[in-house]
C-alpha cells in the first residue's frame, strides 16, 4: 500500500514505473523559506527526485546555486529556474526564466514577460484560501485570459482549505485542456516532495518546459499526506511557523530595497 511507504519509497516506485518525478514549488531563504537553495536540492536529491525548481516570490536568486549544488551530482538531477510571480490576479509560477519578472503587474503583463523569456505560465494553487499565498483569480477571467497560461497547478501540497480546492483545480485545468502541475509548496524541509509533477522522458529543462507546454505532465499527491502526523505538522507551520517566515519575508524584502539595492537587479 503507498500509505504504508516512506515518501522517499512513494518517489521510488514512481521512477520505476518510468516516470521523472519533480517538486515544481519551493522556497529558500531568498524569500520566505528556511533553507538554502543547496540545502533544497540535497534533500530533493536524496529523496530520489528527478528535479526540483525555486519559486521564490518576486526573485530568482537561487536558482544560480542551486544549479551549483546540482552539479556537483553529474546523474543528471534538473533544477527549473523558477518565481512565484505576484500578478494583479493572483501568483504565478513562471518555469524557465532567466531574468526576473516583476510583481504587481497584468495577467496579461506577467505571462507576456515569461514567455518573451522562453518560460511557462502556471496558475499557482487556485481556490486555496488556507495554507497558500495568493490563488490566482479564475472568477474574474476571461476564456482569452485563460489562453495565455500554460499550466495549472492541480496538487499544491500546502493547501489546507478548502479542501477540494485542488480537485478543483484539477477540473479546471482539464476544462481549458491545461497542463496538470504539481509541487509541494515547501517553506521548510519536512514538507518537500508532498506534492509531485510527474512526466516521462525528460532530460533537462527545455525538455521539461515542452513537456508542460504540450500537456504532458501530471500531478501525484504524495500519499504520506493523509497521514495525521503529516496534517497536524501543515497546521501548526501555516498557524505557528507562518509568524518567522513573514518576519523573514518583510526583512529579506527591505534588505533588498534599502541595504542592497543593486542586488536586486541581479539575474542568473
């Protein structure tokens, strides 16, 4: 039974049946998680992933070490240069991006930027309301709106309410025909890997990037999330552990704008 398996174990069948297995959502210390961006991938290594990707809010700093760290490996382990964009309706997750994208602008605006840059648009965890950042919108959008993104993220692991929020999401992906995205949403090392993207035959990040542009990724909830322990832990990080990462947050925020201003401008 996979409740009965270690999430590492979860990932392991999952290779073996073909599949590369990814975690396209998680935050370092670059924005309001607690790790490093190599402290990520050694984890998201040893868990047996096939890649991972960065998607800190507003800012893609890490993903030059995170790369790094990658490397080191030389198996072949992926890591997407990522952001979790803040649009005026709601957070995108912008896959394969070089330089920043700036926050606060259009739907139209955002996916605009991250296709110029050879990226994907992805709708990050619609309908949440507990859990998550900002859902995307989808009430206020049109059909055309709708076509300017690539994906959805059917499985985001953090969600906490409502809880059919990513069935939700599941259907609307399949009503537009949009590629199905899943990622964990980690800010802390115990929730990586608790939700998955998987794919098939795919070895690097352009190979990747096709792959969701064609429509031919899926997404996997881990099934050590309907473990108590599991829950308990989401709760207690989003109630308790929510009050260091903000303070994290608003300092990385003003170090940026006020102490270090031109690093701000950096890309890898």
């Amino acid at each position: 039974m996979m409740e009965d398996l270690s999430l590492g174990e979860e990932i392991a069948q999952l290779r073996e049946q073909g599949y590369d297995v990814f975690d396209l959502h998680g935050h370092s210390r670059y924005s309001d998680g607690d790790r490093t961006p190599e402290q990520m991938v050694r984890y998201a290594h040893d868990l047996g992933l096939s890649g991972i990707a960065i998607t800190d809010h507003d800012g893609i700093k890490g993903y030059e070490r995170a790369r790094a760290e990658a490397e080191k490996y030389n198996d072949g382990f992926i890591v997407v240069p990522g952001e979790e964009v803040s649009s005026e309706k709601g957070h995108i997750l912008a896959y394969g991006v070089s330089q920043k994208v700036l926050g606060g602008l259009s739907l139209e605006e955002t996916t605009s930027l991250i296709h110029e840059q050879g990226g994907v648009a992805v709708a990050a965890h619609p309908y949440s309301t507990l859990g998550t950042g900002d859902p995307l919108s989808f009430e206020e959008l049109s059909d055309r709106q709708f076509s300017l993104l690539d994906g959805v993220e059917t499985y985001n692991g953090s969600v906490l309410w409502p809880k059919d929020a990513n069935e939700k999401a599941e259907k609307l992906a399949e009503t537009y025909g949009l590629a199905k995205i899943g990622g964990s949403d980690a800010h802390t090392r115990w929730a990586q890997g608790l939700g998955l993207t998987i794919t098939e035959d795919v070895n690097d990040v352009e190979g990747l990037l096709e792959a969701i542009r064609e429509g031919r990724t899926d997404s996997v909830k881990a099934a050590v999330n309907d473990r108590t322990s599991i829950k308990v832990r989401k709760y207690a990080e989003y109630f308790i552990g929510g009050i260091p990462r903000g303070i994290r947050y608003l300092w990385t925020a003003f170090r940026e704008r006020f102490i270090d201003p031109e690093e701000n401008e950096e890309h890898p």
